[in-house]
C-alpha cells in the first residue's frame, strides 16, 4: 500500500499546492536533525539510542569459569580419590596450577585453577575428610565455561544507533560502561488554541468543550518517553499566539492545535511567519488531517495539528512522532504491516484515507479490526484503537478478510 | 505449546519437589495482589490503569456542532441568496432560532442556532455583502454533527480495568476528568549478592566480575514504567543480606539475585526464612533458572533469581514482569503467540527450555530467529531477543520451519 517516495526533482513547492502524506512524511524527516549526543549514567539509558560503539573490554568470561558447584580435577581423577587442596569461592583466585592427584572445591562462577580439566559437580562425587571420590566418566572442559568462549576482548558488542533495552543495559555494566554517550530526547512544547476551549478541571458554558488535544498529545510525548511537555492555552489573537510561542521556545519541538484552517480565526501559519518560521508545507491529501501544517526555524520544527482530536492525534503519531524518533536517533518511519480485516469497510473521497484500527496477533497473523469514528472529532468509539490502517485512493471497499497495510501507533 | 494448568487438588507442597514453569507462574499470580488505588493528575496518568468507570458528563458533540466553516441555513435557501445575520465563532452561541430566508456565518466547532437544517461550506457560496447565495442542493445535517452522535450524557466510556493510553487521556480530559482513581505500579528494591561482584565504576581484580543484574533488573522496571528500583549490594553473609533486607524493606517487590543455589554460600533461602517471609517455591523445572526461589510476607513479595544473567533476565520478565503487571492492575500473564522458526533448532534434557529468540512479523505470520547464547550466563549473544521461544519436553530437535510458541519478553 505503501507508494514510492518521489525523487527530489519531483519536490514541489509545497506551500502552493497540497502533497501526499508519503511526500509530507518525507519532507518532516528530512527536516529533523538527529540531537547533539550527551553523556548519561548507565541507570538513565534504558530506552535511549546509544550514540557511541561499545566493545568487549576483556575476555567473557575472563578465566576459565566454574559453571556448578563440585570439584575441579584433571581427567587423571575420574573413577578414583584424590585429595582436596582447599576451597576456592566465587570472587576469589587459587595461585598455583592443579597437578594430577589433587581436587579444589569449587563454587560456580570461580576461575578454575591452571590445569583443570573437569569441573565434577558436587552432586556425582563422594567427599570422605580431605579426599573426595570422583565419578567413572569424566570429560575435558565439562562445567567449565573457557575463557573468552562468549566473546573476546575487543569485539564489537553494540554498535552506534542501536537503542538501549534491559539486556543491553547488561551487556553494557559488564563491560564497565558507567557512563554512556546518547542521543538524547527532544523537548516538546504544545500550544493549544481556540475559542470553545475551557480547561479540563472547568464546566463548559454553552458552546464550550474541554480541552482534550493539549493533554493527548503531552500523553503521547509521556508515552515516547519524554520529559511531560509544556502546554501553553493561546487566544485566537496574533499577540496571545506570539506569546505563546516564546513560552515554549526552549522547545525543539512545537505542537499546536487548532488555528490550522483557513477560516477567519485561524491565525497559526501567520503567527508563524510572523515568528520567523518557514512554512514547509500546509495541507496533505489525507482523511483525517487534511489542514496538516509544518514549519522549521533553524533547528526547530512547528506542527500545526487541526483541532480536531482524532485528526490532532492521527498527526501527532504519523508525523510529530517521526521527528521525534529521528532527533532521538530512531529510525523516523512509523513502524507497520500487513493484516487481514475482519469486518469490511468503505472508503469514500479522493484523500488517502488512514482509519484508526485496533490490530491483534491472529493465528496466522495480524487481525485488523477497523475502530469507526464518527467524524474526526470523535474519539469516544476508537479509543482502542493502536494503530492506523491506510487505505490509498482509488480503493473504494474493502471486504472482511482482504489485505490491508496499517501503521503502528506511536504508543 | 502452553500446557493446562493444574487444578487446586493438585497444588503440590511446593518446597519439596520442583514444580513446573507453569505452576511456578500461576503460585506467583495467586500470591500477588492488586494494590489500592490511587488518586493521580490526569497529567500523571498516561501508562496506568483505571480504577475507575468513567462516563459521559454530557452529550457528545454537547451541541449540534458546525463541522466546517460556512453558513448555518435552512433548506429552502438552496438556489437563492438569503440575509446574513450575523457571525458565530467557535466558544460562542446564537440565543435566537434560525428562520428561512436567513444565513448564519459559522465557525467550524460552533453550535448551529435551533433551526438549522444544513451548513453550507464558505467554499460553494457566494457572498455579497450582507447577502449570500447558496448552492442548488443542500441536505438535511449537511456538514452539521448531532448533539450526541458520538455519544450520549451517562453512557460508560472507559471500563475499570483498561490502560490508559493517550488516546483515553483525550477523552477523559474532554469529559473533565482532571483527577482519576488509578492503579499504582509496585516499587520493587534488588538486593545483588556474589562475593566475585564489584560495582560498573570499579575494575576488575583477578576472579572478579562486574554486577550486571543489579542494573539490568532495575532497567527491566524502569521500562515497565516503574520509578528507578533502590539496588542494594549484599556479602554472602547472614548479617548482610538481613540488613540489605531491611533497606529495602518499603518495596512492595524485593528481587534477591544471586545466592539461590544449594551451595555453601547460598544464603538467600534462610536469609529469607530469618525475616519472616515464606518460601513458596524453590526450583522449578526449567532452563535456565532452575534455582528460582518465590516468598511471601503478606503482600511483600521476594524473588530469589539465579546469579547468572540469562537466568536472572528470564527470571524477572516472566515471573516478576507477572506479579508487577497484577498489582498494577494489569493482566498478569506474559503475552505470546506462534510463530515459525527461521533455522532449526536442538534441545536437550528433561526441563521446559526457554530460548532467547528475535520474533518479528512476517509475510504470513511470525519469524522466530533463534539467539543462541553459550550458556546462562552469555547475554552478549542474546540482547537482540524479544521474546523466549517455549519447547516443553520431549522435543529435542525443532527444524526450520517448525511452528513454536513464544512469549514476548517484558521490554
């Protein structure tokens, strides 16, 4: 479902006609730039990308590793008694090299002396005083882990740009990396406008509604990880707009809601200008979401989401989420796949259309069941939704148990 | 691949003969309780579950709501050019109803005045002056939402029980829930224990070995969402590990690592036993982490996980990973599926293994690519893993292509 990303010769002037979501995502990617790398401790990495590689600072296991409880022997042993020559725990060293005739006690996780050849677990030996007898059958190297058998000192373990999950955090403290170099998180601001707006803990007076955008898409922004985001409530005036926008200007990124459209009170694409943005592009031949805006100053990116909450939301994770995952080292592109419908759908208009779904592991895979709104106002009937099917024109009806390509959610 | 879980009679006495991965899991859930809810900002909420129901305060749209921006008509004006009698933004109300002959300038998110029959976008008529002409057709709510179309004052919106995503933090904020009943997520303290550990800032002497649990068990918690796990560092003493015990005692959940084994310097199990806590489990038929060790004092619940770290990893996401989500709220039981191996795979002995692999989605279904780690304490070879592919007993040799069940693994 997926089309071609147009070449560069294709690029249109985007402020004089609309583009296609394909172009728009393009377009927001090229335009976010991978943030600055920062050095953080090992306890505050988990779910960032790791701005440098990291390899193995010596052998794993460094020694030749007791892997059980027992006796390490040489293979002369097996079958007889020999004398037990001490105790050797976890964390300590024995010095002088293991002969024919002699057993250590051993604990797991110990280095076995030089000449070891077999460590006997506890539980198939017979200790009698200072001799234990040893069993029929022993093997080279048995319960033994060799030196550098994981990996050598040396060896790449995790490259630049792989993001840090629990195991790599593992990896990581082995090799004593404490402190770590990291590309950190943008910064979100959120300004949110319009004249029916009240905040969440106000009772609506005729014509009013709450303020639903402004916490959704801090939500999102809380969900990715980010530090919770500033949101500032703006008037529909060019002053209130501009002191909105140097409220949040500390922000990389700038979300703001409302304003997008082109009627008498949408003011955000000139309280943009006015700011010193560049209009990128405002408009995308998409359903929901059409008055789509995005603008850069320098380094920092301005997303004009409509007001609409379901088209609001649908821009945030298509769009604001990529430039997210770009500055933060990810790679941009909204995850997705391929899914069976089970219920059919229709598709009406000349916009691709990108359908809140909730999409489930089935037998033989994805299920994707369509969540229908009723307009793009309304999230009460697709709250469950978790991802976006998409549906390019001239796609009129899908049929239960046709192939759809969807998008993951940014949750 | 997931077996029947055995009926109450069955219940064996747990701490004389090793139990299944089954059993282990479901004595877990059982003794894991859901914590009392709490009252949290909305802002704070993303993440958590509901204790709650919430509903409707009002009708959804409140009003019948301008979808777009245009004017506010009867029916009979199509074809002709009416009066406009005014202007209506969003936030605002026109108190009088609106007869024939007459236009309302509106805009998109204002209630329509009583009599409105349709919105005529700005883009198909004609203005001139204080007169605009209409198109020749208009129907019947053209461009207008009905009070309550999406949903209805009292209906339940969200359940008690369901997560709270973004998109549920949009409408509870319209909704004006600015404060809600949720779920807490447990603390959990980790107490590591080994004589061959030193800290990730230190250097390694001969025989040692750098802690490696301690952060990557408190990374597994923080990327559930919990606040940055308390890791305390114990000697394989009786005094230590009752004091590292007690530091850590406000947490809900205390991981032990190391110091579960049968060895001499095993302490865990009656280091436990002194403070007061009953030992549930101790083995289970497993690999790896066949010493896992599970005890309760009231609802402060310990899990002794094996030192090594493949072993430890497994350990917490899918036995801690089960207890954190029941207190949380959440369903306990680790998420999986089936999928099809990507290269074969061999198995030997008589535990259920539990087998590092990378699960990602396919043409027609699952990809399961096994990681093969050297032994349970490799998890250099294994930190791309996602999921624990599941083979029971007898299986010993999977070919590519096999069809196996897996369980994600708590990232």
């Amino acid at each position: 479902m997926v089309k071609a990303i147009a070449s560069s010769e294709e690029m249109p002037s985007a402020m004089h006609k609309m583009i296609d979501p394909d172009m728009a995502l393009r377009l927001v990617v090229e335009a976010a730039e991978r943030l600055e790398p920062v050095e953080v401790e090992l306890g505050h990495s988990v779910g960032l990308v790791l701005a440098q590689q990291v390899a193995a600072d010596r052998d794993y296991p460094p020694f030749n590793r007791a892997m059980m409880d027992g006796y390490a022997v040489r293979l002369s042993a097996a079958g007889g008694a020999v004398a037990v020559i001490g105790e050797l725990a976890a964390g300590g060293v024995w010095e002088r090299p293991l002969t024919d005739g002699q057993a250590l006690e051993i604990m797991t996780g110990a280095p076995c002396p030089e000449g070891t050849e077999a460590v006997a677990p506890k539980e198939v030996v017979d200790r009698q005083g200072e001799t234990v007898r040893l069993p029929e059958s022993l093997k080279q190297g048995q319960n033994i882990a060799p030196r550098a058998s994981a990996c050598p000192a040396g060896r790449v373990l995790i490259d630049q740009g792989e993001p840090i999950t629990p195991l790599t955090v593992g990896v990581l403290a082995t090799v004593g990396r404490a402190q770590l170099r990291v590309y950190p998180r943008p910064r979100v601001g959120i300004v949110s406008t319009g004249g029916e707006l009240i905040g969440v803990d106000e009772t609506p007076g005729p014509g009013q509604i709450r303020n639903s955008n402004g916490p959704m898409i801090a939500a999102y922004a809380c969900a990715m990880g980010l530090e919770a985001p500033r949101v500032v409530e703006a008037a529909d005036t060019p002053e209130a707009l501009a002191t909105a926008l140097e409220r949040v200007a500390a922000a990389e990124i700038v979300v703001l809601n409302g304003g997008v459209s082109a009627g008498k009170y949408d003011l955000v694409p000139q309280a943009l200008t006015a700011f010193g943005a560049e209009l990128v592009f405002h408009k995308v031949t998409q359903k929901p979401g059409k008055p789509l805006l995005f603008a850069r100053r320098g380094r920092q990116l301005f997303f004009g989401l409509p007001g609409n909450p379901l088209s609001a939301s649908f821009g945030f994770h298509r769009y604001v989420a990529a430039a997210i995952r770009k500055m933060s080292g990810r790679r941009p592109q909204p995850e997705g796949g391929k899914g069976r419908l089970t219920d059919g759908f229709r598709v009406k208009g000349d916009r691709t259309v990108f359908q809140p779904a909730r999409v489930e592991a089935g037998a033989t895979g994805w299920r994707v069941a369509i969540q229908r709104n009723i307009d793009s106002a309304d999230i009460f009937n697709i709250h469950h939704a978790n991802a976006m099917v998409r549906l390019d024109p001239p796609v009129e009806e899908c049929l239960a148990g046709a192939e759809v390509g969807f998008e993951w959610m940014s949750l």
